[in-house]
C-alpha cells in the first residue's frame, strides 16, 4: 500500500504495484501477434557469444564459449536470450492514459541524490500485476493494449511495460455453508467513510471499520487505512484497532451486463476468479509472524463459494465490492526505506530483515506454498525506522518481528514434488530458468528472489543492473540476457568479507547447485540472527 503524502513510496499488507512482472501460458505459448516486449532500457539483439563467466562469477571477454541450460531439452542457449518473454493479459482499465503514478512522479521531483539501484530501479511499472494462465480466442491477440494482467493480448512494442499471469488454480476449495442469496446485495465499498468486515476465523462476526485516509492506488486496488470503531470490549485484538483495507478493482468487462455470455468475458471471469480464489485460500490458511495477516473480508460470498464471482453474476449484473482487511503495516516497505536513507541501510539491519524473510519463505515451503514474487517492495516494516531504532536501544528488538512478507498475487499451493511451468514474477527478480520457459521448481526460483533481494541490499544495487563503471555495449544488454547469462559481480562488497556473499554465491547460480531454502536458513549468516530471536 503506497502512502503518497511521504516522500518515500510506502507499501502496506502486500499490495506491490511496481516492479513489472512477466508471464506466458502453463504450456509455454506465447500467444500469437508481437511474440517479444521492449524492456525500459534500450535492448540492442546481439548474438553476444564473447563472454564467459567463471567460477568467482566474473565475466571474462573474449570468450567464444556459449553458455547452454543443462537440460535435454531443444531450447535456445543462454547467451542468444537479450528479452524477457512475452506477457500476455487482460486490460480492466484500457482507457487510462499512460501516465506515471503519483508516487513515481513523487521520486521524480524528489531533490535528494540516490544511488545507482535506486535510480535505476523505482518501481518501473505503475500498475499492480497479477497473474492468469490458460490460452484465449485468437479474436482478442490484435488488440492494444494499456495494463496488463494475463494470458490475452502480448502489450504493443511501443508500451514499455512487463507483467505476469493469473495461473490456474488447484487448491481444494474452501468449505463454508454461506447462502448465496443472503450475500449477494449491494454492500458499501472503502470508499465511502464506514465499512464492516466478517473475521476470516469466524464469518458470523461482523466488525466494523471507519475510513482514516488513502494511502495507496494502483490500477487493480485502492488500500486505505481504516480504524476500527464501536470497540465496547477492552480486551479486544489491540491488531485490529488499525487495518489496511484492499479495495479490489474488476476488470471493466464483468461489469458490463452486454458482453455477457462472450468467450471474452467467460475467459476474463474465470482467470479473475482463479486468482481471486487462490490469494485468498493461501492468506486464509497460513499464519506466521514475518507474514502480512488476512484478518476479515466485508462480503462472506469471497470466502464462502467455490466460485464467487461465477455465483455472484448468475444473479446480479454486477460485482459487489471488495474489501480485504489486512494487517497494517506503517514502516512502508523496505524499497522505501532504502530510498529514504539514501541506500545507507547499516549492517545489522539488514541482516534481520533477510533473517526473517528467510524465516517467512521457510514457512511457506515447508507448508508447499511458493511465493513466485519476492522482491524488496513486498517486504513490509511493521513500525517506522525510528520506533525499530529504539526497540533495539532497549533491547526489545529480538521479541518480536519487524516484517512482514505481503503481495501473494502470484502464489501457488503445491502438490508434493510438483513442478511449475507458467512463466511469471518480477523482472529484476525472476530466476533463468523461467526466462527459458523450461519446467522449473517453484522453491528455487524463490530461493534465487532471495539472492537478488540481499545482494540488492549489500550492495545498493541489483545484480543484473550494469555495473556503475559499465561501457556503452554492457549497459546496452538488456536485463534478461544479464540474468540468462548470470551476469553478475561484486563491487561495493568486492573487498569486504561477510557470511552474507555465500548466499548470493550459492542462490544466483545455476538450478542444480542453487540452495534451497533448508541451507540458506542453516548458513551462518542466518543463524547468527534467529538464535536470538525469542519469538520464534
């Protein structure tokens, strides 16, 4: 959730709505029509067979030797990959201009100077994306394209835009007993000034929350934060007294009562639902400290049906509105709070925050649960800098957590052993396999996620960004060809010894050497944290 009124973006109980995301279908198809999407930065397509990388991941010129997946499978090299796949998806708001959001055009009159990842790295894509899979009509491949969601058309060259699709979903459904006539009238959205709110844990009792203020809008949701009001038990969950509620945006074609009965709005309704449904069975069944929580949803219907939105529109023209009621989290996320000190983040601070999150992403794997969009702008800070420096100046900082892991659009609950084929995630972030469009596992792309979030963090950059001394020619590859390539070096921690590079070391590496979450959390830089935690 982003709180325009700071000079920082923030980012509250999970909604990520920046750094661009991509995807293709479960079967590799990249549609028909533009079959490549610019990246932001220029992409010059090179055969680009003069590197190597050795062993301490340095790149070498020179080289004739081509990089190939190690994988017997007939796909194309490494080194011949400059762009990302082609994203494919729906548009629910097509008609807006193309504009920067507030809070990128925030950063941009911002006076401070940052430092190169920051620069570089500011959320490139306004609109919050999520995720589909599944093939549609070729009717609707031609068609341009503004923000983007799924598996429909690939976005124009001209629209420098990346995102990520909406996967089928495979989870059993969740088991309640709501009636869907009793649930489906008309119900006051976020945005008018009250609002109540069923607890997830009990749908029979009803709160009721009143609106502080905005603090966020992307292109499928506005977040506010709202208060809880008529508290008559003193005793009540002190959690929540202040929530952040998720006012959820439908794509503009389910509520328009003309295309009904459409392959259009059949296909759009179902991959809507589908992700839908997914967030809420995971955000629903887990609970861990460094997790953002779930806490209450003002319609039961959402929780209650196997198909809501199916349920819903079989009665009525239109959508109810909907609100997720989420735990707050005031520090913003930790993008922000790079942004705000400069990149200067001490040591010790970043040691915890990777520390939990490490503690976070162990939990969901071992509950085979897969993230699919780890980056810095989906871990959340409980409290603000200054209330987190005065917990550890009173040593109260090991008694509680500090993070909290949000934005669970592209998740995936799975089957023991099973692997994943729908390309998607974050640019910046997503791990080569999936650039390749091979089967990949699930938990090792989190795991690579998690290398590129804490060299971000050691270095104040990301590891496929060009170096800040980089000639024309290395600067002019795009970022997929760096990632395919492994494509990375140290520089600002070069010289510095730290328990932190064995990680990067052995999570941005190839799949078959890559550490899985059990080791990263049993390394030495990680333990040295959580054995002083008390609340875990």
């Amino acid at each position: 959730m982003v709180e325009n009124n700071e000079m920082h973006t923030k980012v509250y109980a999970g909604l990520g709505i920046q750094t661009p995301r991509l995807s293709t279908t479960d079967n590799g198809d990249t549609g028909k029509g533009n079959d490549k999407l610019r990246s932001l930065h220029a992409i010059i397509t090179e055969n680009n067979s003069d590197y190597e990388i050795d062993d301490a991941n340095n790149v070498k010129e020179g080289s004739n030797s081509a990089l190939s997946t190690p994988v017997n499978l007939s796909i194309p090299k490494f080194d011949k990959y400059s762009e990302l796949p082609t994203p494919m998806g729906y548009t629910p708001n097509h008609k807006a201009t193309n504009t920067l959001s507030p809070q990128i055009e925030k950063y941009k009159m911002s006076s401070p100077v940052l430092t190169p990842l920051y620069m570089s790295k500011i959320r490139r894509d306004p609109a919050l994306v999520r995720k589909i899979d599944d093939n549609v009509s070729d009717t609707y491949h031609h068609a341009p394209q503004h923000r983007i969601i799924s598996e429909l058309p690939p976005l124009p060259l001209a629209e420098k835009q990346r995102i990520a699709s909406l996967p089928t979903m495979n989870e059993e459904p969740m088991k309640f007993g709501a009636s869907i006539d009793t649930i489906t009238e008309e119900e006051p959205s976020s945005e008018e000034k009250q609002i109540d709110g069923y607890l997830v844990d009990d749908l029979e009792k009803k709160l009721k929350f009143e609106m502080v203020k905005v603090i966020g809008e992307g292109n499928f949701s506005t977040v506010y934060l709202f208060e809880r009001i008529g508290v008559t038990n003193a005793d009540e969950d002190n959690r929540l007294q202040q929530v952040a509620v998720k006012s959820i945006k439908y794509p503009e074609e389910l509520n328009n009562p003309e295309l009904k009965g459409t392959s259009v709005y059949t296909d759009i309704m179902s991959r809507f639902e589908t992700s839908l449904t997914r967030e809420l069975s995971v955000l629903k069944s887990i609970d861990h400290p460094c997790i953002i929580k779930l806490y209450a949803i003002n319609n039961k219907i959402f929780l209650a049906s196997k198909k809501p939105v199916q349920d819903i529109l079989s009665k009525n023209d239109k959508l109810p509105p909907l609100d997720l009621i989420c735990s707050y989290c005031s520090g913003g996320d930790i993008l922000g709070t790079a942004i705000a000190m400069a990149g200067k983040l001490e040591l010790w601070f970043i040691q915890r925050i990777f520390s939990e999150l490490t503690l976070a992403v162990k939990y969901l794997h071992e509950n085979n649960i897969i993230h699919r969009d780890l980056k810095l702008e989906n871990i959340l800070l409980k409290y603000p800098m200054e209330k987190i420096l005065e917990m550890k100046e009173s040593n109260l900082l090991n008694n509680e957590s500090i993070i909290e892991l949000g934005d669970f659009g592209l998740c995936k609950q799975l089957y023991p052993g099973e692997m994943c084929t729908t390309r998607c995630g974050s640019e910046d972030y997503v791990s080569p396999e999936i650039l390749m469009g091979i089967e990949y596992d699930g938990k090792l792309s989190d795991t690579w996620a998690m290398g590129v979030i804490l060299y971000g963090l050691l270095e104040n950059r990301l590891p496929f960004d060009p170096l800040p001394n980089a000639n024309f020619r290395q600067r002019s590859r795009s970022t997929a060809h760096r990632i395919a390539m492994f494509e990375w070096k140290w520089s600002k921690m070069l010289d510095i010894e730290s328990s932190a590079k064995e990680i990067v070391k052995n999570t941005l590496i190839r799949k078959n050497s890559r550490w899985r979450i059990e080791q990263i959390y049993n390394s030495e830089y990680i333990q040295e944290q959580v054995t002083k935690l008390t609340y875990i």
